[in-house]
C-alpha cells in the first residue's frame, strides 16, 4: 500500500538562506532544524531543505509500507536506482530511483 507523496525534498546551496524564504513562505518555523536538514510540517505533507544533497533536483517522496517491493516495482518498469533503500535514522528507510523519462522518484517506509 502507499500513502501517496507526503514528503518533498529540495535540495539548496545555502542552508540558512533557504530556511528564511521557506518560513516565509509556509508561515511556520522549521519542526526540525539542523546543519544537515531542515523540516516543515505542513497539515500532513512535510518539506525538507537538504544542503549538499547528491540529487540534482527536486525529490518527491511516495510513502510505502514494503520499500523493497515497491523499489522492484519501479526498476522492473525500467527505473534506475539512484539510491538504494537505506536507514537513515529512527529506523525509515529512503531509496530514490530515475524512471525512464528521467523523474526522480523516492520512496520512505517508517
């Protein structure tokens, strides 16, 4: 099952700059603000600002309940794994892959 899209990744150049022109724009201060990430909850959906990011663009993020079998989905449509399913804290798991017209497409599983 997926939840659809509810977390968006932009990827920036400057943390700091980023984070006041999204506050601005949400109207809401970040719910998680670090050197490495900053968040902003918004009703159900999440926006993140990553410095340094290794994605070239923006990453859409489809929530999944089983991201090993929904990443096979994908690289058997032809989709290139970009980066394969790991942790990245708390026990969530991100992968992100190309698809054949060259969208980004992540998928998270809590």
């Amino acid at each position: 099952m997926s939840e659809g899209i509810r977390t968006i990744l932009y990827p920036v150049r400057d943390l700091e700059q980023a984070k006041a022109r999204f506050s601005e724009l949400a109207g809401v201060a970040p719910d998680a603000d670090a050197p490495y990430y900053v968040g902003f909850t918004i009703g159900d959906q999440h926006i993140g600002l990553v410095p340094n990011s290794p994605h070239p663009g923006v990453v859409p993020y489809w929530h999944v309940d089983d991201i090993r079998a929904k990443l096979k989905i994908l690289q058997d449509s032809g989709a290139e794994t970009v980066e394969d399913v790991k942790e990245v804290g708390g026990g969530r798991l991100v992968a992100t892959v190309k698809d054949p017209d060259g969208n980004l497409i992540g998928l998270l599983q809590d």
